[in-house]
C-alpha cells in the first residue's frame, strides 16, 4: 500500500521497496515490504505495516514480522540491508515518511535501535544503502533525501496541479529538495552523521530516489551513484579520507543527451559488454529516454542509450527498479526495467500513456546490444501493473534469479525465473574477516571461456530495494567456472580455478579457501 486511490500528492506516487535477504540465517532468502499507509481528507491513515515473508521451505512463505518483532505503523518507502555490528546476520533499515526505522538482528528476531543507533531522521527519505566507505570493516549507510514535504502546507494552495485534461499530484519542481545522508558507523551499534565533512551536503540539486554503489575508477575505495528526479544526477567518488567529490557532469553521466536533467528514478550498475568497465543505467520518466552511460576508458562515461536495442517502449513507459542479471546463464549481464506511472489519470494527459506498464527483460546477444523479450520471460512477468521497487536473487536454489516486484494498490509480485534451455550456473557467498563480515564491496571477476564477467557484491542498487548479496555466475554450457579472482575490500586478492557449475560456494577471506555450502537443484 502507498496512498490512496487517485494519488495526487507527491509522496502517494514513489512506491516503496522490496527486500530479498535471509532474515533467520536458515539458508533459505526471505522477503520484504515496506508498505505505507494512505491519505484522506489530509490525514494520514496507517497502513498494513511492513511484511516479513520467512521462507519455512523451498517455495513457501509465511508472514512473520510481528513475531520476528518487525512492528511499525508509519510510512515506509525504502529498504537497506547490512550486518552492520558484523555477528553473522543481517539488520534492516528502513527509509520512511517520518522518522527512519531500524531493526537489530539477534539471531532471527529483530530489535528497533533507530533511536540509539542515530538513525531515526525524520523526513521523506527513499532509497538506502550500507556499504563500507572508509574500508574499516564497519559497514555504514547512504540514505537519499528526496524533498520537504509537509501535509499541512502543501504547494499550489493544497490544490492538485492540472496537466493535459487530468487533475494530478504537483511535481517536484514546486518543492525544495531534502539532502540525502551519509552516514559512518561508529562501532557500538551507533551511526555518526558526516554528510557536511565528507562533502556530501555540496550536492547541488537533489531529489534524490535511486542509488547505487561500485568503484567506478577501480582504485579499490567504493564510489556512490545518485539517480535525482529532474536534476543533474550525482556520481560521488570517495576520494579516501572521507571525503567524496560529485564528477558526475566531468565524467559524462549526469544529463540527458540535450544537457538537460531528466526524472531520475532508478540505478542499475553492470558490463553489459564485458569490457571490464562498469556501466550506469537510469531509468526515467515517461517520454525520456532512459539512459544508458557506458563505462570509457580514463573513468568518463559515454552516453549509449541509443545505440544499444532499446526504442519506443522504453521511451513512453515511466521506470523505476532495474538491475542486470543474467537471467539466462549465458554469462553476459541481461537488463530488467520494472515500469508504471506515478499519475492513475495518465490515459487522460497524454492518450498515448498508461497508469498501468508491464516490466521490461532485456536479454543480452553477447554483443553489448539488448532485445526486448516478452513473451519469451511469460505472460504473468509482463502483466501491466504499477510497478515501483525490485530485488532480486536466487529464491528457490535452483542457480538462477528470481525477482520480487512491489506494485502500487496491488499485491506484490514473485516471479519465478523458468527460462528455457538457460546455462549452467553458481552462486558464490562470502565471509570476510579483516573487511566487513558479508565482503560488501568485494570486486569478482569470473572466466569461463574466452568471456569475463565481473561482480560486485552488495545490496543496493535498483530503487528503494535490497536484493540478495550473493554472487551469480552464468557459465553457459561450462560445467565449471574456469577462474576467479577476488578483490576483497582489505585489499587482499585471492584467486581460485575450477569451480564447478550446480553449487553454492562460500569463500572465507581467513584463508582464501572455497567451499561448498549446498547444491543448487533444479525445480520440476
């Protein structure tokens, strides 16, 4: 739930999240939705609460939240996910309308420390991540600000804006933007706020929604990308001692292709074509291209969102929660796109738009250009619907991604990857020791073949969403994963050969060793 009926609000049209993370630590990933409440006569209702699925056995799931002690009535938007104390499981950050939530793991139940921990801001935040910026082995938290809402002083006289034949919620342009957050841990389960000295607070524009996290130059010190509604986007590079310098406009992924902002929602960051250089997608509003910057030599960017399949679907439909995933294990990095418009009367302002978009699955020809695949991916996985968050992961343990998609007014939506004649495949975990417990921020570089796929293990990305932190290799018809390099945040490097395709391998950065966790079955 987020919002009533007709939406004409701002903060009733950006959704929440979706969270795919093992809350119990039993092997087996579980689900997460925010939920929000809704708006009547300028009152706030509370809504259903945020939902817990625990997964009690392949396929099945079972509402927990009260009982793991996940309890709160406010207004949830987005999800992070971060052992952030380093005792073995995952905690859970919540991004709110109000003041953030967030929920200590011990041992499968869950703790509300917001307070205590220093994260209990009180705004409209949305998307949210942990990672480690100052490699210490303390994971810390982005949390995007998107702008200063407040009910009871509502722009255009409280009044709904009118645009086309339909009256809809007024834009953000008639709002001031919220600074978004960074965040360090402290250790002894507080967070220090340190946008101001890190250089964070410079950002100049705002409206923050998606974020992403990768090392853009490779110089081993995680960067942050910013996806802002209608203004320049931010590419934060951590320039070491905690401070961060935006190169987003020098490096050439900040505008569209007219040098004009454009209505940022969503952040995927990939190799869709395997040249070792990390590549940004951004989806955007309807009747924007949505963008695609490849990765250049020397760090910059080059804007390719024309030249790569992509056409007039993606030019009408409105984005948010993307990421590559190689959905068929062919070993190159296929694209999703979840879609829906933030106005319910979209019909009646443009006739060529819709409040209800199916998703978008791009598959990857092993050349760097993409084919939009619809009925190949089943008719239930491109149902319009409006679509806002996506996580992604391996739910059922069969080796290939699965995806949980949350939908406004609607229940959410688990897709179950069955794609036909898709390549052998593993997963790889990992447990660091000098870097943080999870490897959060560690680069994989896989071989097979004469191909090469990098990954980079986190949980952000997409928008509003937290998917699993596991890392997915496609092998094609290899039965084995020729290589592997791992670039652990300590900046230890391990490299192993030979890892066979059909497991669930754990590597310990103690000793660089893989072992295997569990095989990966196949489902009839």
């Amino acid at each position: 739930m987020s919002g009533g009926r007709h939406k004409l609000t701002i903060v009733e049209n950006i959704g929440t999240g979706a969270g795919v993370f093992d809350a119990d630590g039993d092997g087996l990933l579980d689900l997460f939705l925010p939920n929000a409440g809704s708006l009547a006569d300028g009152k706030v209702l509370p809504g259903p609460g945020p939902a817990l699925y625990r997964q009690s056995s392949w396929g099945r799931f079972e509402e927990v939240s009260a009982e793991l002690g996940i309890e709160f009535e406010g207004w949830g938007t987005g999800v992070a996910v971060g052992d952030y104390d380093n005792d073995g499981d995952q905690d859970l950050f919540l991004s709110c309308w109000g003041p953030d939530r967030f929920w200590e793991n011990r041992e499968g139940r869950f703790f509300e420390v917001s307070k205590r921990a220093g994260l209990d801001h009180a705004g409209l935040s949305t998307s949210a991540v942990f990672f480690d910026y100052d490699l210490d082995g303390l994971l810390d938290l982005y949390v995007a600000g998107y702008l200063q809402f407040d009910l009871e002083a509502l722009p255009n006289d409280g009044e709904p804006c009118i645009e086309g034949a339909a009256r809809v919620a007024c834009g953000p342009d008639f709002y001031e933007p919220a600074a978004d957050r960074l965040y360090h841990n402290e250790g002894g389960g507080r967070f220090r706020l340190v946008s101001g000295q890190a250089g964070i607070s410079a950002g100049v524009g705002g409206y923050g929604l998606g974020v992403a996290v990768d090392d853009f130059n490779l110089d081993g010190l995680p960067d942050l990308y910013v996806a802002n509604d209608s203004t320049e986007n931010y590419l934060w590079m951590n320039a070491g001692a905690g401070k961060f310098t935006d190169e987003a406009l020098q490096a050439g992924a900040s505008l569209g292709p007219e040098g004009q902002g454009q209505a940022g929602m969503g952040v995927a960051i990939g190799d869709y074509d395997g040249d070792g250089l990390r590549d940004i997608f951004v989806t955007n509003y309807s009747q924007e291209q949505n963008a695609l910057y490849r990765g250049a030599e020397g760090g910059g960017f080059i804007d390719n969102s024309n030249g790569c399949g992509f056409s007039g679907e993606s030019y009408m439909a409105l984005g948010w929660s993307t990421f590559f995933a190689d959905f068929d294990n062919d070993s190159d990095d296929d694209l999703f796109v979840a879609n829906g418009h933030v106005h319910p009367a979209a019909d009646q302002v443009n006739s060529s738009l819709s409040y209800l978009q199916p998703c978008f699955f791009y598959l990857n020809d092993g050349e760097g250009r993409f084919e939009l695949c619809p009925e190949s991916v089943g008719q239930g996985a491109v149902e319009a619907r409006a679509h806002r968050g996506a996580a992604e992961g391996d739910l059922d343990g069969d080796g290939d991604i699965d995806i949980l998609i949350s939908v406004q007014g609607g229940p959410p939506v688990l897709l179950e990857n069955r794609t036909a004649g898709a390549g052998n495949s593993l997963l790889i975990a990992l447990v660091g020791s000098e870097s943080n417990r999870d490897g959060i921020g560690a680069r994989l570089t896989g071989r097979v073949g004469g191909k090469v796929s990098t990954r980079r293990v986190g949980r952000g990305g997409g928008y509003l969403s937290a998917s699993d932190a596991r890392a997915h290799f496609g092998l094609g018809a290899s039965g084995q994963l020729d290589s592997l390099e791992v670039w652990w945040p300590s900046g230890r490097k391990d490299t192993l050969a030979g890892l066979e395709a059909g497991n669930l391998y754990r590597i310990h950065e103690s000793n660089g060793r893989a072992e295997v966790v569990r095989k990966l079955s196949r489902r009839p």
